[in-house]
C-alpha cells in the first residue's frame, strides 16, 4: 500500500470519530442551553411574572429556601410560587444565613420587621439534624444545620408576634422539633417507607375537631402525595395530631400561636403536588387569609 493510500485510510477512520466528537458536543451544549435557560425561567423571569399578577397589598408571606437539588434550581421555589400566588400571598425568599451563621435570634426578629413578614411557609428538603431530638445521625439524609436553626429561630420569632405558620413534609417536622418534639425515621421500618415514601400516595384520616379538618371540610382524603421518610414521632407540648395515615403515622399537627390570627399547622404530605387542588390548596388559601387578618389588627391597634 503506498503512502497516499496509508493517508487516506487513516484519514477516513478519523472522519467517523470527528463526526461522532461534533456530535457529542452539540448535544452538551444543547443540554447546557436547557439547563441555564430552566434557571433563568425559574430564578428570574418567573418571579417577575408571578409578582406582576399580586396586587401591591398582597400578605408577605416568609419562604425558607430548600437546599435540595430541586431547591438549588429553583424548582421548589416555582411550585410554591404558583399556589401562594393563586392563594394570593407573595413569598418572600429568605436565606439560612440571612441571621448569620451561627444564627442569632435577634437577627431573625429584626429580619422578620424589616421585610414586613406576615406569616410563614416552611417546605420540603434534607433532613432535620437528629442532634436537635435525639435521633440516629447514621440514618439521616441531606442534614443542613444552619437552615435548621435559622428555622427554628423564625418558627419562635413568629410565634411571638402571633404569625400564622404552616409546614409541609420537612416543614411539619421541624415545626414540632422547634416546640420540643421528636421525629421518626420511617426509613428504618421498611413496610411504612414504601407506604409513605411513593408517588403514587395514600388516604388519610384527619381528626374531626381540628383545624385542618375544618379548613378543608372533610375528614378524609382518599389521596394524597406523600414523599417523606421521616415524619413525626413525640408531638411537642402543646402540639396535637391532626391527621394520621397508614401505620397510624402522624401526617398533621397543630399548635396555638399568640395572636388571634396566629395558628400553627405542619403537614406531612404535599398539597401543592395533589390534582385534587380545591380541596387540599385550601391550607394555603388560610395561610394567606389569616396573614391578611393579622397585618388588619395590626394596624387597627397602631
């Protein structure tokens, strides 16, 4: 074989490879596009969108950022953008470290007055800090301290001042964990993680007299969408269950707050997730509504 025919061989052995380089590529830059465009959508022009539909009295209401994957994306953030928007309330975005690090208490107070806080929505994302109860620190899962504290800080903050308060998933735990309380690892009990920690839900029972029954007139929900593998175990003084679930797992709680507007509610399902949105979203629709009452009686006493 001559040496032009040695170059052309080669040559043609490298165009498949080029070819399938270019290819490569095109298709992470396409990702890379996706990507930044998403974060762009749901870190700022969706806000901005969102905020342009609320009317400029809209009730503050106080969101502690998750710091899970879907947290960092701005994922969370755009789900419940969407049903505290539809309920009326505007979030308020609020960083672990927005009370320094460690937190300090007073910082959380003064923060709570200088951003006008009308109520609180703590959500889903890692895993309480098991030091903070007493629990296995071999078990847990995505544990960010500085958020728990900073949480803990805001849920005593805001009871003081009489804010309304409302926990979902992770937010229920560390609601009942802020009063005293303890949480349970469904994790190591098999049979209730595949019952709690799926998709695809299960009913629950809510307890007839209390407040999340008479917010969502029923006693029983069929279905709900259900994603945590811990959940709480000891209510704290003063806390009462409200619902339960399969394995009679506590799925609600309820607390007295100081003011008349002011009620403490955790939820361990996701009601923004749940098609059944008439009945469920009712608990961000109070959330709003009883942080409006409080900025009214706040101003009639001033």
């Amino acid at each position: 074989m001559t040496t032009n025919e040695n170059k052309m061989e080669r040559s043609g052995k490298a165009a498949p490879a080029t070819k399938r380089l270019r290819r490569w590529l095109c298709r992470v830059a396409l990702v890379l596009v996706i990507l930044v465009g998403a974060y762009v959508l749901f870190r700022i022009l969706y806000p901005v969108w969102i905020d342009s539909h609320l009317p400029a009295d809209a009730p503050r209401i106080a969101f502690s950022l998750d710091n899970s994957l879907l947290g960092r994306i701005g994922v969370t953030d755009a789900t419940y953008q969407r049903v505290m928007t539809a309920a009326g309330g505007r979030l308020i975005s609020l960083r672990p470290d927005a009370a320094g690090d460690p937190v300090d208490s007073e910082a959380v107070k003064a923060l709570i007055e200088r951003k006008q806080i009308e109520g609180v929505l703590l959500t889903g994302g890692g895993d309480v800090d098991p030091n903070l109860y007493g629990g296995d620190p071999n078990t847990t899962r995505l544990v960010h301290r500085l958020r728990d504290d900073f949480e803990i800080a805001l849920i005593h903050a805001a009871r003081q001042r009489g804010l309304p308060i409302l926990g979902i998933c992770r937010g229920c735990q560390i609601i009942n964990v802020a009063l005293g309380g303890t949480v349970r690892n469904l994790r190591k009990e098999p049979e209730l993680k595949r019952q709690h920690l799926v998709l695809r839900g299960h009913p629950v029972d809510l307890i007839p007299d209390s407040k999340i029954a008479e917010i969502l007139g029923v006693t029983h929900l069929s279905k709900v969408v259900s994603l945590h593998g811990n959940a709480v175990a000891e209510p704290a003084p003063g806390v009462s269950i409200a619902a339960t679930g399969p394995g009679d797992v506590i799925e609600a709680i309820e607390a007295d707050s100081a003011g008349r507007a002011g009620w403490i509610i955790g939820i361990q399902w996701h009601p923004e997730l749940t098609l059944d949105g008439e009945v469920q979203n009712k608990v961000y629709e109070i959330l709003v509504d009883r942080a409006r009452n409080m900025r009214d009686h706040r101003l009639s006493s001033d």
